[in-house]
C-alpha cells in the first residue's frame, strides 16, 4: 500500500492493518508517527510495553 491509502484511513483502520500485516514496516511507522502526534499521551524511547498496552485497549 502506498502513504496516501494509509493517510486515509482511520486510525482503528490503520491499527487493523498493521495487526493484520505485521511485517508491513512503512504502515507501523506511519501508525506509530500517528501515536507519537496524540495530544497529551507520552511515549518514552523505548517503552514498548505503552504500546502493547495501547494496542491491547484499543482492540475491537
């Protein structure tokens, strides 16, 4: 998939895909840049358990 198919998904959209296509490493950066701009959620280099559990809560 190109950049522009994954800016216009939704962010649940993008999660799923990433879930689904674990070695798609341009869709997990794009995610992972969608994480890091939410307002007011901190994500230290390196703590990879926040987003376990980030992905873990938002699971459908």
């Amino acid at each position: 998939m190109s950049e522009q198919t994954f800016s216009q998904m939704s962010d649940q959209e993008l999660k799923a895909y990433v879930l689904a296509h674990r070695s798609d490493a341009e869709a997990l950066h794009i995610y992972l840049s969608r994480l890091d701009e939410r307002p007011g959620e901190v994500h230290k280099f390196g703590d990879y358990s926040a987003l376990e559990n980030l992905l873990k809560d938002q699971s459908p």
